[in-house]
C-alpha cells in the first residue's frame, strides 16, 4: 500500500488553490491610466500590478502542479488496491470446491 494520507495532501494543497484564487481576485483590474499623472507613472503602476498579478499566477501553476501530482498518486494508490482486491477475489474462488461453484452458478441461473 502507499500513501494513504494523499486524501489530506488533496484537501490542503485544493485550499491553498482557492485561497491563491481569492489573492488574485482581490487584486481586481489593472489601475487605469490617471489623466493627472504623468506616463511614465501610470506605467510603474501598471507594472507593478502586472508584477504581483503574475507572481500570484505563478504560485498558482505551482500549486495545481502539487494538487494534479498528488492526485495521480492517489489514483495510483485506488489502481494498486483495486489489483489487491481482484488477486484476493481470486484467490478466494479458487479456494471454493468445484460442485460448491456448480451449484451457485445454477442458483444464478435459476434467479
């Protein structure tokens, strides 16, 4: 068996998702150009929200990278208990008597 705490690294790694979704949000549009100011300040505004709106995006790709890794893990882990539980499924039929078998297949059938 591997990781059986990936549900919790799931969970954690989807709240920070939101919570970095929430940031970003909250940093709202581009300042629009004021009249008043000269170009070259509405430009070191402009950049700076550029520079805080990509940082964010950024630490945004990173976390979707962790939460999409950590579910192909937990995938992984469903797979290797799903092959578990067919090789005992089969071990435990193997185990039953033949006229045991015959006899539940003709109930089925009956049914």
């Amino acid at each position: 068996m591997t990781n059986i705490g990936a549900g919790e690294i799931i969970y954690d790694l989807r709240k920070k998702i939101q919570e970095i979704q929430l940031e970003l949000k909250q940093l709202g549009d581009p300042a629009e150009n004021i009249p008043e100011m000269i170009e070259s300040a509405n430009l070191l505004r402009s950049n700076e929200y550029l520079l805080k709106s990509n940082e964010k995006k950024s630490v945004l790709i990173d976390a979707y990278g962790q939460y999409s890794a950590a579910l192909e893990e937990l995938l992984k882990t469903v797979f290797d208990i799903q092959k578990d539980l067919k090789d005992i499924l089969k071990e435990q039929s193997a185990l039953i008597p033949n006229s045991s078998k015959k006899s539940l297949k003709s109930k089925l059938k009956k049914k």
